[in-house]
C-alpha cells in the first residue's frame, strides 16, 4: 500500500514541484495540496494521509501554529518543508520540539531545479516519517522531584569519564530530555546528530539555554571538560582525541561514513581508541545503522553501552542495529537513561575508593 503524502505550501510552483518529486516514487502518492492550514484541516479529515510536508510561513494561520494544534488534536507524522527552516533555524528547533518528525530545505538555487535534485532526500524523509513512532510530547522535568540527577562524588570520576552520545531521527528531542536530567558537574560529553550545517549552532544554543550544563557546537581542539557538552557541527566529523593527559576534540570533513557527515560510527569509533573503559556510549532513536560498529568497538575497548528501547524512539533502527550485533549493556526506556547513565559512573567512583 503506497504512503500517502498530503502537501501544505502556499506555493503553487512548490505544491507542483512536491507532487512531481513524491509521485514519482513507486511506494507514495499525494492525496491532496493545501494553500493554506484551513484548507489542509478539511484535506486531512477527507484523506486521512499518512504524512504531512508542512511549509512555515503561509497566509491565514502560521505554520507553527497549525503543527502545535495538529500535534495535539491529531498527532501524525509531519516533515516540515520551508525556506524559513534555514534562514531562522530556531524555527525549526521550535517544529521539531512541537513534535514534526524532520525537516528539509527548500533547494538555494533556482526552486524547480533544486527540488528535483532534492528527490531522493524528500522521498527517504517521508518514508521515515510514515514508520515513526508519533507520540504526543510530553514535557521532561529535570527530575522528578524537580532536581536534577545526584552528582558524581569524584572529581577523578567527573574529569576522566566521558559520555559519547549519538543520534539521528527524533534525536534533537532525546538529547534534549537526556541533557536537562544531567547535574551540572557531569562528565564531558560529545554528541553527534545526524543534522545538516547552519542548524547546529542553533540546536547547541537552544540546548545550552534549557540545560544545567554548558552545550556548544564543538570548534575542534578544545579541552573536553566536565559539565560541558561538545556537538558535532553540520560540516564535519567530530572525534574525540588524546592531548597528553587531556581530551581533545577534532573536527574532520572526511566523505561521508553510512551517508552521513557528522557520523556516529566516526564519534564512537574514536572514542573507542582513545578513552575505552572511560566513556559511556548512548545510542538514541535515529534510522538506519550508523553508530552499531563503533559502539561494538566501544564495547569491546571496555565501554559500557546504552541503547533507547523501541517504545520511547521515534525511529526504532539505529538502537536496534546496536543491540542486534551485541554493542549494548542495557536497554532502557529514555527517561531512564540519564539516571542509569549518572548511578553507572557513581558505582566506577565507589569502587576506585574502595581499591
């Protein structure tokens, strides 16, 4: 059965350009084009699609503002398609937290070119979003009694230990949730999400501000210090490296690994080599296989491993390529993970005290 696609842009040339790239795929088809969030209200309850391509900026209501009562009144999966997502990508920071699946931009070149050339990136987004898990969203405290996690109670622990976190599909949510629990004398922590340059800098700003930790988007060659958290930029790898006694980061724009740059496999691969019994891998949601052989050469260079269970992701694939091929210790539940992540570092301090 073919996924079926309705359209909301309030462009005429973007809904024709749309409807050209999606039924040309053999397992989709649009259902119907919207001007406008009023139009697309009445197109949803005669089509009932499976997916929605949503534009930011159109006339009667604004996008936001329709995807926010969407999301609440009739959750389903959404991929926001707008020229806004990349000239103000604290909207889309904003979508993606009202609980659309992925985005992609509109093509900088001339519109019709570009959107063509776009075909297989929009076509594989629509297909993800059609398999997501789509969950109303539901606001994460710091903890449940309102603080955060304890803190590790070693400084040895806190400046020798790392976390190595990495994430695709519906992971700017989960980091998110996993990052607010964390107490602010956490081990330094580097993160890849697979996320396209010029919405980086905009998703670490917006982290840094909800979290108790510092985040930034990593530069490459700074100190990896605890209670800071360092992401992987658009551009380039990010790797994690040895300066003497320190660790380091290190940016690299290598090809692609499994399509992707930033890749998991990269950050996990490195950390392997360079920390070993050290770091705490974390895989959250994310399609596809890209982190499951770095995180097994994290397991195997004496990390121990987490992986998010297939209820809590919005995509169940690259957790569950980790924990197919043996690279996790546990599988949890996201809201768990920061807690079993913090009591795992505060039982390695324990038993360095003890020898």
């Amino acid at each position: 059965m073919k996924i079926k696609v309705l359209i909301v842009d309030d462009s005429a040339l973007i809904r024709g350009v749309m409807k050209e790239i999606i039924n040309s795929q053999p397992d989709m088809e649009v259902v119907g084009a919207a001007p406008d969030p009023l139009v697309a209200r009445e197109l949803i309850k005669q089509t009932n699609p499976d997916v929605l391509t949503l534009d930011v900026e159109m006339p009667k209501m604004d996008g936001l503002d329709f995807l926010e009562r969407l999301m609440r009144l009739r959750p389903m999966p959404v991929v926001m398609v707008s020229s806004l997502t990349e000239k103000g990508s604290d909207i889309t920071m904003r979508a993606l937290e009202f609980g659309a699946v992925d985005f992609v931009t509109k093509p900088k070149m001339s519109i019709e070119s570009g959107m063509l050339e776009y075909t297989n990136l929009i076509a594989e987004k629509i297909r993800i979003a059609a398999r997501a898990n789509i969950k109303p969203r539901v606001k994460v405290q710091p903890h449940s009694d309102g603080t955060t996690l304890a803190a590790v109670h070693s400084t040895f622990v806190s400046s020798e230990k790392l976390i190595i976190i990495g994430a695709s599909t519906g992971g700017t949510e989960a980091i998110k949730d996993f990052l607010v629990q964390l107490p602010p004398d956490s081990p330094g922590i580097l993160i890849t999400q697979h996320m396209p340059e010029g919405f980086t800098r905009s998703f670490a700003n917006r982290l840094d501000k909800l979290c108790r930790i510092s985040v930034k988007e990593a530069e490459g060659g700074e100190r990896v210090l605890p209670g800071h958290a360092y992401l992987a930029p658009g551009h380039s790898h990010l790797l994690l490296v040895r300066s003497g006694a320190n660790y380091m980061t290190k940016l690299d724009q290598g090809p692609p690994v499994n399509r992707h740059r930033p890749s998991v496999d990269v950050l996990f691969n490195s950390a392997a080599a360079n920390a070993g019994k050290n770091a705490v891998g974390v895989i959250l949601t994310g399609m596809g296989r890209d982190g499951a052989a770095g995180m097994l050469e994290m397991r195997r260079a004496g990390a121990y491993n987490l992986a998010q269970d297939e209820a809590s992701c919005v995509v169940f694939g690259m957790p569950k390529e980790a924990i197919a091929i043996g690279a996790t210790h546990e599988v949890a539940p996201l809201h768990e993970l920061p807690k079993r992540v913090m009591d795992f570092f505060a039982s390695q301090g324990n038993r360095a005290m003890r020898v």
